[in-house]
C-alpha cells in the first residue's frame, strides 16, 4: 500500500472498500459456470483480489450473470438484482447475456440484457478464459474510482422503463415496485 | 479506571479477533495452495459492510443481532486478558455459562422476524449444536471448579501460576483434551460449520443480512472467536501475566483450529451430536471422575 | 422374442403396422382411436414405463405425430424373458387443424409432463389433462414456438429488437 492509497483510504474509505472487497453472487444460467470453479480456486485464485463467492444476495455487491437469460430467467436475475444491496454492481459474463450470442435467434432468449436491469460492464467472449474475470475486476476498480459504476443509480432513476421493459417481456410481475412512483416525491 | 479498562479490553479483543479472521483465511488459502487475500482483508470487509445500504425486516430483527453482538462483547469483561480483569471478581464462570447462549439467542429472534426457511434450519441447527456442546461444557466448568475450589478465574490463572498449568497436570488433561474437542463446536469453525452451511443453506442465520447487519455478525463471530479460545487459554493453559503472552497463547491454540478447519469435511446435524455427546462427553466425564477421586 | 410380440399385438389389434427396425426396438403404428387400448394393453404386458411422450411436426403432410417411449422393467427376468430389453415406440399421426387428442394419465401418471410440455410447445389440446398450465415458458405466444411455421428470426426482431434501450427511451421522450 503505498501513500497515494492510504490518503484514497482516508477521503473516502467506502469507496475504496467496496473495491478490493467485491462479494460476488454467481448466477450460473448457462455455460459460463464452468468458467468459475477455476477462478476462486487454486489455479486462479480470484480470493487474492477480494472477490469471494457468497451463498445470498443480501450480502454481495457485484452481481455476475455467466451465461445466456431466457424468459424465465430474466424473472429470476431481475429478483437477484432487486435483492442486493446498494451500492452494487452487474457485470455480464459472456456474448449471451451482451447481444443473445449464438442464441440470439431464439424465441426464448433475451437478447440485450441491459434493457432490463443496468449493467456496469460485459465480458465479452464465448467462453471468456479466468483471466478475463479478472481483467474485468481491475477495470472495475478504476470505474468504482472514477464512478463510472453507477449502475444502481442508473436503476434508480430510469425506475419506470426498466420495469416496463421487464413488464413487456414477462407479462405482469408478481413483486411490487422496488422503488414506488411516490417516493420519489 | 476500570472504564478504561474495559475499553482496552473490547478494542483489544476486536483487535485479536478480527486479526484471526484474517489470519484464518490466509491460512486456510496457503493450505489451498493458493496465494490467499491480504491478511487486512476482513478489516476491508467490514469497512464496505458499513458503507453499505442495508434492508431490515423490523424492530426485532435490528435488536437480535445488537443483542447477539452484546452478549459477546460483555463475555470479554468477565474473561481476564494478562492483568486487565475488569469484571472477573464477581461472577466467574457461572456467568459466562449464562451469557455463553446469548449469541444464539439473539441471532434466533433476528431471523424469526425475516420469515427465511434457510434461517429457521440454520437456527434450529444452532440450538441443538449448543444443546450438544453445553453438557460437556458443563462438566468441564465442573471438573475445573472442583479442583481449584473456586468459580473466579482470576484465582485460577493465579493458582496456575504457582503450580502446573492445569493443561499439565494429570487431573484436568482429559477436560482440557474434551474442551480442545468441542471448541470447534463452540466457534462454528469446519467440522461444525453446518450451522452456516453456505453451500447447503445459503449461510443459515445470516442470509438475510446484508450490509451493516453482515458487518455486525462478523463482529460478534470475532468477539466469540476471542473468548471461546481466551476462555481456553485461562482455564487450562495458565493465563499470563502481559497481554503480549496471552496473545502468543491464543495463536498457537486458534492455528490449531485452522488446521482441524482446513482440513476436516463437514458433519451432518446428527453425526455432530453423536460425535459430541460421545467423545467430549466421555472425557469430560471420566475427567470429572478422576478430580472428584484425587481431590 | 420380438416377432412374438408382434404376433401378439398383432392378434389383438390386426390394425396396428408393426416393424423391427433392429433387435431392441419395436414400432407399433396405430390409428388415433387405438392408442389408449393398446397403451393399456402394453402396460398389461409388462411395459409398465412411459418414459417419453414426444411430438414431431410434419408440416407437409399436415398432421402431428405423436410418440409413446415404452420401457419395461421387469424384477423376474425368468419370467419374462428378454422382453425387458427392448423399446416400444408407440406412434398415432393426428391432424395438424384440429389439435386435439385424449390424455393418457388415466394409464400413465406420468405423462402428465410430457403431455404439458407438448401442450405448450405444440399447441396439441389432451382432453381429460387437468391442468394444463404452463411448464418451460414464461409468455404466451400466438403459434407455439415449436411448430414449423414458427418463425423465430421474425419473431425475435418483432419482439425482443423492438423493446427500446432505456437510454434511447429517455432521449426520445425528453
């Protein structure tokens, strides 16, 4: 840790906690999940840089979607994402969740994965190799430090097209708003 | 003064603790062969924990976990660390069996507001572990009474400074092999770990918490870690006179702890209290027997 | 033992078209009235499975077929011989226009499955099938995805390319 570090820990010490600890929840939808059991363990070690796999959403902060989003799923990723607390951050694993990939003509397969929830980043590339995860959390670390990663921000604000998106495509949702409309007034 | 004291003592305790979260995970990755994250990696931890937005599920569920976190806290008063010994005149051992069940407590009236069926196994889990560990706890707390003739610590760790660690001397060895057993046990550390379970339960009590909420869980886990093993370390390996011995004390017994941690699989619910009701138990008892007999 | 069996079936239903395609595998082409007699006096045989019901659109011919995966797992090999070893594929062709036909769960419990899974898929009505909800999807679509005049790259840019980006929503708006 050198002095330019320490004075960053002292002016604002959640940012740069929430950079070198990123909680991780995996949703493995398809088959980015193989590419995860070599990250967090011996032969890549993602522990070095902070990132640790945690069982719920209530206690991650980086949200990880490995794989391509049916319709089905779409439910389930929105639950996770509206779950976590903030501030988090999303980051698509794969060209599946980026553009639909090699399913993108598919009558159940969700193309652009943006337009439902925000995501801070992609990882592109089918499969991406370990190395990738990690070139994705260092550039993670200077969007948290510019504060590009404003993701729950951007969710937060544009509320109302998000869930008519996620309305248009799954029909009426069972949940209520994450953030009424009277809230915010 | 003993306010002071007192506050010496938690900021230490915290200290020791929060080190050993550290210290275990670095451990345990070396013996991964992995390079492991940085030993300051928990204090980071808990700082993005507190700057984090956390969701309650109401009144009681904030109290549980405040009460949880207190109830380790106030243990470390009674619990004395070199010289500093604020509260251990009165009360002894006694009460730390009392508030020994407050952890337990507090974190099973946080998750029954969050209505989580993960929660409710990993409490009811917790509660029959405790059941298991408390009877052979208890005839440890015995065994060591009725050697030295008195419920304060204080005095124990004197008289051990006299004598023989009680760890040494033949009558306490067995309780002191049946308290090294069920230590694992007392921590929630790998053979017992099924009370979190993150793979089977998604993390039990603790998975709704996020936040501030997870921050103040991994506090009071290092409070308890600090007296389950300080706990140790006065009863059977004779306390110490400066807090630097103490400190040494503890690392040999908490290193020991990663090693059974790292290496053992996990027990299911009922092969733990098989395991404990039977072997600690056993010790304990016979321990119990050979102290009545030679004193 | 195959040609027995299909002496067999052949004596009771002189209607079904039998064929051995090779030694474990046995086709039973019957008619659309037959099928629940024939299943019911399959399982009376001994093929007690129902491991597969699967549909196949033949779109030309303007008619679903369906196909009924008939296994046998006998405890008394003695008994029944080899029989155990081969497959029946039990195959009835119904109309394309009028997708209707009879629930075979009265038989076998457990194409109640299949039989949803085929409903959503292929848009065949089972009669007698109690509920008939949806099992894979989510969305409801005007021709089941499944079928051959489906046609997923038109729906895809119908549907998911039309759905705005939020960014592009909140540009247009304002």
């Amino acid at each position: 840790m050198d002095r330019n570090q320490l004075t960053k820990w002292i002016k604002s010490p959640g940012n740069m906690g929430h950079k070198y600890s990123l909680d991780v929840v995996y949703f493995c939808t398809g088959c980015g999940i193989i590419e995860i059991p070599p990250s967090i363990t011996a032969r890549w070690d993602a522990e070095r840089f902070g990132v640790k796999p945690v069982a719920t959403p209530r206690q991650a902060n980086l949200f990880l979607i490995t794989g391509y989003v049916s319709v089905k799923t779409l439910k389930a990723v929105i639950r996770t994402y509206e779950q976590m607390q903030e501030p988090k951050f999303a980051v698509g694993f794969g060209s599946c969740p980026i553009n639909g990939g090699m399913y993108w003509d598919s009558y159940n397969t969700v193309n652009h994965l943006d337009k439902y929830i925000p995501i801070d980043g992609w990882i592109a590339g089918c499969m991406p190799r370990p190395e990738a995860i990690f070139i994705a959390v260092t550039h993670l670390w200077t969007l948290i430090d510019k504060e590009i990663a404003d993701g729950y921000k951007r969710y937060r604000d544009k509320y109302k097209y998000y869930r008519a998106n996620q309305e248009k495509v799954l029909g009426e949702l069972e949940w209520p708003p994450l953030f009424p409309e009277d809230d915010k007034k | 003064m003993i306010v002071l004291e007192m506050l010496i003592l938690v900021i230490l305790a915290l200290a020791i603790g929060v080190f050993f979260l550290g210290l275990s995970r670095k451990i345990m990755s070396r013996i991964h062969w992995r390079y492991g994250p940085p030993i300051t990696q928990p204090i980071i931890d808990i700082i993005k924990l507190f700057n984090q937005d956390s969701v309650s599920h109401g009144s009681l569920f904030n109290f549980g976990i405040i009460l949880s976190l207190a109830g380790s806290i106030v243990m470390v008063f009674f619990l004395p660390m070199g010289a500093m010994c604020p509260m251990s005149s009165s009360g002894g051992m006694l009460v730390i069996l009392y508030i020994m069940l407050l952890g337990p407590l507090g974190l099973a009236l946080s998750g029954g507001e969050a209505a989580n069926p993960n929660i409710s196994i990993g409490i009811s889990r917790k509660f029959i572990l405790a059941l298991s560990y408390e009877v052979p706890l208890l005839l440890i707390f015995l065994a060591v009474m009725t050697h030295y003739g008195t419920i304060s610590i204080v005095e124990i760790v004197k008289i051990q400074s006299a004598n023989l660690w009680s760890f040494a001397s033949l009558p306490l060895l067995l309780s002191g092999i049946a308290y090294l057993l069920i230590l694992p046990a007392l921590l929630g550390e790998r053979p017992f770990e099924l009370i979190k379970a993150p793979q089977e339960i998604s993390s039990g009590p603790m998975a709704e918490y996020g936040g501030k909420f997870l921050a103040l869980a991994t506090l009071q886990h290092a409070f308890h870690t600090f007296v389950g093993i300080s706990l140790f370390v006065n009863l059977f390996l004779g306390g110490a006179s400066n807090p630097g011995y103490f400190f040494l004390k503890m690392l040999v017994v908490f290193i020991l702890l990663i090693f059974v941690n790292a290496v053992f699989p996990r027990f299911r619910i009922d092969q733990a209290i098989k395991y404990l009701w039977k072997w600690p138990t056993l010790l304990a008892f016979i321990g119990l027997i050979i102290v009545v007999i030679v004193d | 033992m195959n040609q027995e069996l299909k002496k067999k079936i052949n004596s009771s239903f002189p209607s079904a078209k039998i064929s051995l395609p090779n030694e474990s595998r046995v086709v039973i082409e019957v008619n659309r009235d037959a099928i629940i007699s024939v299943l019911s006096f399959l399982k009376n045989m001994g093929y007690e499975h129902l491991s597969m019901v699967s549909c196949v659109d033949w779109i030309k011919e303007d008619e679903f077929e369906l196909i009924y995966f008939l296994n046998a797992y006998m405890e008394n090999d003695e008994e029944y011989g080899e029989i155990e070893k081969s497959t029946i594929l039990l195959k009835t062709m119904i109309s394309r226009k009028e997708a209707k036909y009879i629930t075979a769960i009265g038989i076998f419990a457990s194409a109640e499955p299949y039989e949803r899974e085929i409903h959503e898929l292929f848009g065949i009505y089972f009669e007698g099938h109690p509920r008939l909800t949806h099992l894979l999807l989510e969305r409801d679509y005007e021709i089941p995805p499944f079928r051959k005049d489906f046609d997923t790259r038109k729906y895809v840019k119908e549907f998911y390319e039309e759905i705005p980006f939020v960014e592009d929503r909140e540009e247009g708006k304002e």
